[in-house]
C-alpha cells in the first residue's frame, strides 16, 4: 500500500511555528525583528502557512509561451534588417522595433525578414493612419502578428504633449484606423513610464489600469487586445506578484466592457536601478528581473544589455542580453511548467493583496474624475514623486543598496572615457501641455559627483 512521506510527521501548525520563532528570538520583538514593511504598505512575514490561507488568485501564467523579444531602434533601414536577421538566427522568437519617423520605408524594413508565425512589435513615435494600413497589409501578407503600440496617453504623460493636437484628436485618430485595419493590434500602455520614474508596484497597477480604462471607454471599436509594457524592478516575489495581479484585474476590468478583451504582457528589466560604474552587476539584477517577467507570466520579454545606459547597440550586449533569456528558456526548464507559482502561500498572499491595493488605487482615480484628469492637473506625477523621493532617500541613506554603487564602490572604476550615450536625465527645454513625467534612475546623482572626480 502506498504512503506518502508526510503520513510519517506530524502537522505543524502557525501557532506552532510562530512560537519557536519567538523563542529563538530570546526575547525580541516579532514584529519589529522578522516583519518588515514594503514601500506599498505590505507586512512581508517571515512565514506563510496553510493555517492562514484563504484564497488563491484566478490567474492562468502560461509561462512555457514566453518569447525571447529583441528591441530594434530604426535609423540606418539596412543595419537594422541585418540586425533583425542576425537576432532571429541567434535565437530571437519575436522583434520590437521602434521607429521615429513616418517616412521609413516598411516595405524594405520588412520585405525580406522570416515573419511568418512572427510576433512583431512597433513602437511608433507618431500617429498615423497610412503608417498603420501599410503594417496592417505587410502582417496579413506575411502571415504575422503585429502590434502597433499606439499610446497616446502615454506619450502625453512621457513628453507633455499628444500626438496632434488635442486628447479628443488622438482618440478618434485610433478609431479611425481600427476602422481601416483588421490584423493588428493598435493601443498599448506604457506600464514602464510609472516605474522607471520611481512609482510604487500599487501605483504601476492603479495607474495603469486608470490608463487602459481611458482606452476602454474612448476608443471602443480598437479593442481587440491592449499590450502592456511593463518594466520589472528587483524585488523578485514582488514584481512576479504584480504581473499576475495585472493580468488578473485587467480581466475584471475589460469584463465590464467586452468578455473577449485580453492584455498583452511585454516586460522588459528596469532602468531605474541599473548603473554605469560596477556594470556588470546589472547582468545579474536583469537575470533575476527576466525570471519574474517569465515566472510572473510575461508573454514576451525584452532583455536589457548590461551596457545598455552608456554604449550605443552593439552586438556584444546584444548577444549577451538575449543569451541570459536563452538560458533561463532552455537550460533552466523555465519552458517546462505553466503556471510555476501556484501553491506558493507567498506569492498568492502577494498577488492578492497587491490586486486589492491597486483596484482601491484604480477605484480612487475614477471616482476622482478618471486618469487623463488626475494626469491634467499634476497630481498623478505629484503622486509618483513622492514615491520616488522616499525611495531616493533610502539609496542615499544606503538602506537601498546597489552593489558596486553605494555599498562596495570600487573607487578605481573609471567610466568617463567610455560615455557613448549620455546616461543622466536629458533637458529638453519646450512648451507643453502639462509637466511630463521623468524617468530617473537612483544612481544618477552619485554617479556625476563621481565623474566629475575622474
């Protein structure tokens, strides 16, 4: 007859655990020495047990789906095809490329790359309607999946200016080229913004969703499919947590609207803990921040080379970035099990409370007057800086600490003769709508005293 392991120990009950803890701790406080608190108000124990769960989330992560997503900025047409062309041969599944101008040939771009069965990418930096049919006829030819990333709302809160020039303008450009369009997916939402400029997870959840429900209620006839693209932070059980309570909250929300709608997750590494001095380290907090984009659920991830900050793309950080995705896909098994933490007490006690705090954050912005208000009048940027200054004062105070930048500096580590790009925020003086929303990583400040020392 066959026994489990477990019919051989007695159960061991919370109660139980928790009593040994205190005991160990010879007399300090529980909640003072083993809780700690999160920047989104969360006691973070040093136990989960059965004895205290309650609910699971509702949330399917089919994890073995996950595609290995290259990022392709278009300038040189030519370089970029070859760069498309190498990438895929090396082991890219799908590309993102991003594109400044409206006049760039799509035809040559795409002409000549293997797309079939391809998920690709575009990140437009303007709106138009011929741009969109052209995608549109080149994915029905090539028998691909295109995304257009179109997002106004975004680009206001990301530059302090739309596209054209009003909200209303904008809105019915969307609709119109849903209209001309059937086989591309048009809107997305720029998750990335909020968190590389210092917001906390519960305000990259409210935020966004606030953010798609604009969408949701202005431009109902391009609602196929809303593509997220989010940037993961180094919190690991976290950020796998905010991933699944995106999902899950956005599938509440667009039940109100359409049952059909579904989010598209593209995530991609932070920058806002990444540094220039001590570089390497950031292959090792992208490695960790990919493995909660897969485990999290991520249906696409674009990984960050390491170099990414000062170096202009080059093929080195490109193979290494995509290598790191490589490995953990199929050397690590992470291409394996669907779903890898259900079961887990933590991440679902993370997940839900997580979605809890982010639908009374999206519940508090609608009763409000919606996203765009809150956006219009300065309190969503006033809100993410708050957050980011208390999150810059713990880097500075080193109670956040980045290796090899505020804690274990190597002070021989010279970086001024290897600037290819300009790593800090970039002033760009011109006349806008509302204040934009900045993205500042938390090295930028340390990092100049210690250049101008060189």
């Amino acid at each position: 007859m066959a026994t489990t392991l477990f019919d051989d120990f007695s159960p061991i009950s919370s109660k139980q655990w928790k009593q040994k803890i205190q005991f160990e701790l010879d007399g300090a406080d529980y909640n003072e020495t083993v809780i700690w608190n999160s920047p989104e108000d969360i006691q973070v124990k040093p136990f989960y047990h059965r004895d205290e769960f309650s609910k699971a989330a509702t949330v399917e992560t089919k994890v073995t789906e996950f595609k290995i997503c290259q990022n392709i900025f278009v300038y040189d047409i030519d370089k970029s095809i070859q760069r498309a062309l190498n990438t895929i041969e090396r082991g890219a599944e799908s590309l993102r490329f991003t594109i400044e101008n409206e006049k760039t040939d799509l035809q040559q771009l795409l002409e000549n790359l293997p797309l079939e069965n391809r998920i690709v990418y575009f990140n437009l930096n303007f709106i138009s309607i011929d741009f969109v049919k052209q995608l549109d006829a080149i994915a029905i030819q090539k028998k691909s999946t295109f995304y257009c990333n179109l997002d106004p709302i975004g680009h206001f809160a990301r530059e302090g200016n739309w596209f054209t020039t009003s909200d209303k303008n904008n809105f019915e450009t969307i609709e119109n080229i849903s209209k001309a369009t059937s086989n591309t997916t048009l809107l997305s939402v720029d998750l990335g913004l909020y968190q590389n400029a210092g917001a906390t997870i519960t305000q990259q959840i409210g935020y966004s969703l606030a953010h798609a429900n604009e969408y949701l209620n202005r431009t109902p006839n391009a609602l196929k499919q809303i593509v997220f693209q989010v940037s993961v932070g180094t919190n690991y059980f976290f950020e796998i947590a905010k991933l699944r309570a995106l999902r899950m909250l956005f599938k509440l929300i667009a039940n109100e609207y359409h049952p059909d709608i579904d989010c598209h997750l593209l995530v991609t590494p932070t920058k806002r803990n990444k540094t220039i001095y001590d570089y390497n380290v950031n292959m090792l907090r992208t490695t960790t921040e990919c493995m909660s984009a897969i485990l999290g659920g991520a249906d696409a991830i674009a990984n960050l080379p390491y170099d990414s900050l000062y170096h202009k793309d080059n093929e080195f950080g490109d193979r290494i970035a995509r290598n790191q995705l490589l490995v953990l896909k199929h050397e690590s098994y992470f291409d394996k099990v669907d779903n890898p933490a259900d079961g887990s007490y933590y991440i679902e006690s993370l997940t839900m409370q997580l979605a809890e705090k982010g639908l009374a954050l999206f519940k508090d912005i609608e009763a409000n007057g919606g996203f765009l208000k809150l956006l219009n009048d300065g309190t969503i940027k006033k809100k993410i800086q708050e957050s980011a200054s208390k999150e810059q004062e713990l880097f500075d105070s080193k109670k956040e600490v980045l290796l090899g930048t505020n804690k274990y500096p190597n002070k021989d580590d010279k970086m001024k003769h290897d600037l290819e790009l300009f790593p800090f925020v970039k002033v760009k003086p011109r006349k806008t709508l509302i204040t934009p929303i900045i993205e500042k990583r938390l090295a930028e400040k340390l990092e100049q005293e210690r250049l101008e020392l060189e």
